[in-house]
C-alpha cells in the first residue's frame, strides 16, 4: 500500500486492524493488561503520578507500568519480575517499551498466571530453575507464518515478518547472562515503533505466549486516531471490519526462508518435549 488506507475514516472510528505488531499500544487498562485476580488475593497499587504496581500474593512475581523518565505525568516502561527470594533480586526479567501493543502484555501475563495457579511446586519450578518449554516451541509458529529464517556465526538467530516490520531474536549459544535471551520488535529495524526483551531465564513458555499472540490472526481493536501514523500504510482493516473501508487482504504467506551465514557451522538448538 502506497498511501493511509484510514485516511478517509474519522479519527474517533473504532477499526479492527491487523498485523498485530504494527496497531500501536491501544488504550491503557491495567485490569485488561494484567489479568490477575485481584479481588482473591493479588494486590494492585495504582498511585497518582507514581509506578503502577501488581505483585503475587507471596511477592516473588511483580509487574510495574513505569513513569516516562523523560515526560513526568506520562507512563513509560512495562516491567514484569520474578524473585526467587521474594526480598532479593530479580531472577528474571521482561521489559515492554510503551507503545507495546497491550495485547502482548494481555496474553504474557495470563501465560504467566496460569503457571503460577499450576500445583505450586510445579508452578515454582518452571518459574524458577526449568521451564519445560523448548525454544523451537516460541519459533516454529513464526516459521510457520512464513516468517524467513536467518543465523549467526556469534549463536544468534534472528526471524523476520514476510513484510520486513516484525522481527524476533534468540540468543541461544551465549553464556552471558547480561544479554537478553530473546527481543522482538514491530515497525522499522531501525527507531522501531516498540521493543520487548527477556531477559536469561526467562521461561520460553512466556516467550511462546508472547510470539504466539504477535503472529495472531485475531484482529485487534483501534481508534483510527490511535494507529501510528508511520505504520497506516502497512497495515490493513481486518474482514469483520465495516465493509466499505475494508482493505484487500494481505498477500498469501511465503514460504520460509533460511540464510545461514557462510563459512561457519553453527548448531541450531535440540528439539524437546514441552510441558
């Protein structure tokens, strides 16, 4: 598409839109974000001016919805932590940038909160020491999506969006713990629309959640004024949408690609049993 495909909508019509990773944040609902039970036993704190903050009854997973460092009054960063010692350090990490379509969130937490109800040994073990979920688990749906496949000689594996605007990033051979195990992002490669990384440890279940809800053929729902202005053109109104201002569907999924760097052989991760 050459020019907005919303152009003519107004502003304040509601569309359902699609690629997912290319919609913008949508509207800010903590409850939506994060659905956990708090009116059982999780506690919300949503102070003026201040962190948005969710924790676990025994306080070892947190989330937060952070003020913008640069613009007091707006809110920034989603952080979600898990403590293996609740008073201790974080054992893992997930940071959303702020406009992360809310929708990843949804569907993150919920992974994360369906784990946590499992039989509480259990639950403690895939949160903490093995999460029984394999990493090709979180990729071979993109592939599946006719997403190409690329691999470096430094243990990387990076997988791209037919359209070239959704990217995620697998570091599978590294042995710092300092790099984020996976990211992804929406929008241009570089100064891209949003930005997601897990950090080492991270369960792969929480990761397979999040690809699974990015490459989602469910449409998401937008205000016309709320779609970045710089993704319109990229993105079409899904089929339920009203008929008249539907756009042609999206051109039929390529078949997977694969580029492997030359002259180095690199091993690809074993493929195992998920839970």
């Amino acid at each position: 598409m050459s020019s907005d495909p919303f152009a003519n909508l107004d502003p304040d019509q509601a569309v359902e839109v699609l690629p997912r990773y290319l919609a913008g944040a949508g509207p800010t609902d903590l409850r939506t974000t994060w659905p956990f039970p708090f009116d059982g036993d999780w506690s919300l704190h949503q102070p003026e001016d201040r962190p948005a903050i969710a924790a676990s009854p025994c306080l070892r997973l947190r989330t937060s919805h952070l003020i913008h460092s640069t613009r007091p009054g707006e809110y920034g960063e989603w952080i979600t932590t898990a403590h293996r010692d609740p008073f201790g350090p974080a054992t893992w990490q997930i940071t959303f940038s702020p406009n992360t379509p809310l929708e990843f969130l949804h569907d993150v937490h919920t992974e994360l909160l369906d784990v946590y109800l499992e039989d509480p040994h259990i639950g403690r073990k895939w949160l903490f020491e093995e999460d029984s979920t394999a990493p090709h688990e979180a990729y071979a749906p993109l592939l599946g999506r006719g997403w190409s496949h690329s691999v470096k000689t430094n243990g990387t594996q990076f997988f791209e969006s037919p359209d070239g605007f959704g990217g995620v990033s697998h570091q599978y051979a590294t042995t710092d713990t300092q790099v984020p195990a996976w990211t992804a992002f929406g929008g241009f490669q570089k100064g891209h629309t949003w930005g997601v990384s897990f950090s080492h440890s991270t369960p792969v279940t929480l990761v397979a959640a999040f690809t699974a809800s990015m490459i989602s053929p469910e449409p998401v729902h937008r205000m016309v004024k709320d779609i970045p202005a710089y993704t319109r053109r990229h993105i079409y109104e899904a089929p339920s949408a009203r008929a008249s201002h539907q756009a042609p569907p999206p051109s039929p999924v390529a078949p997977a690609q694969c580029r492997v760097a030359p002259t180095t052989d690199v091993a690809v991760p074993a493929i195992r049993r998920g839970r």
